[in-house]
C-alpha cells in the first residue's frame, strides 16, 4: 500500500470528512480492498478517530477489510431467483471459479457473494459482475462470461 496513493485521493476530494465515503470507495478500488494502513492515514489526514472510519468500513456491505478478487460475482439467492435456477447458477460459478460464497480465489482474480434479493425479481435468476447486473442467468451464460474474463486475464490464451 502506498501511502501517496491514498493521500492522493484524500486531496482528490480536498480532505472533506463529508466525502469520505467516496474516498473508502476510491481506496477499495485501488486496493480491491480497505487495507488498515490506509484506512489509518484517512483518519489521520481527516483529524478523525481510527474507530469511527473503520466503523464506516465495517458498516457498509459494500466495503471490504480483506482483500477481494479483480472481479466480484455476486449471486442471487433469494425467493424469486431461487426458483428460477439460482442454486444451479451457484453450482456452475463453484464449479468454474474453486470458491464458494464469501471466498476468493488464490489468484486473487475472482470474489463470490451470495445475497437475498437485489430488486430486480423480474429477470431472475440474477448475477452482478463486477457491477454490472446480468438476468435471466443460464448455466451457460455463467460459463461463457466467467469464460472470457478468464481468457481475458490470461492474454486470451484460456
Ligand atoms: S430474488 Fe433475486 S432479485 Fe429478487
């Protein structure tokens, strides 16, 4: 972690406590996650209490404190994606990736979620990829998308 890097990004938002969020989600970007150093330089740099960022940190599911892959799969899981296919969409994304929900791959390429219902009910059975909802989620839709950003990583030699 480079100290710089996160001073950067402090400044990039000239050191408003009010922008913090936005400085935690800077920092997981560049990091794919919150490392302590750094989340102890923000409060440093705020003139904040170390307990009061990493309760933020802590507080925001969408924050990490340990590291996280390139890409993040999150899966559905709830009623309506359940019935349509979710369990054998989490089934294919073990199977291609070696992880199960809450885990990383070694390679640090992959993340995988699992939640309860993200809103979008009506295109389920549904999958967040790197931010990007995808619906109506087959097995080989997975396959092929967890294919290419495999190919991808590798110089397309997958
Ligand atoms: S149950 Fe999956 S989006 Fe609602």
């Amino acid at each position: 972690m480079d100290i710089r890097t996160v001073d950067g990004i402090v400044e990039k938002y000239q050191g408003k406590r009010t922008a913090l969020i936005s400085m935690l989600h800077d920092i997981q970007n560049q990091y794919h996650h919150l490392p302590e150093k750094a989340l102890r330089r923000v409060a440093l740099r705020l003139k904040m209490d170390f307990t009061d960022i990493y309760g933020v940190a802590t507080f925001y599911k969408s924050f990490s404190l340990t590291p996280k892959g390139k890409h993040s799969l999150t899966l559905c899981l709830g009623t309506a994606c359940h019935v349509r296919g979710g369990p054998k969409i989490l089934r294919e994304v073990k199977k291609l990736t070696g992880i199960g929900p809450g885990q990383t791959t070694p390679d640090r390429q992959f993340s995988l979620e699992v939640v309860n219902c993200l809103g979008v009910c009506a295109i389920g059975p549904v999958v967040v990829m790197d931010g990007k909802i995808h619906g109506e989620m087959t097995v080989g839709k997975v396959r092929r998308m967890i294919g290419k950003l495999k190919a991808k990583e590798s110089g397309g030699r997958a």
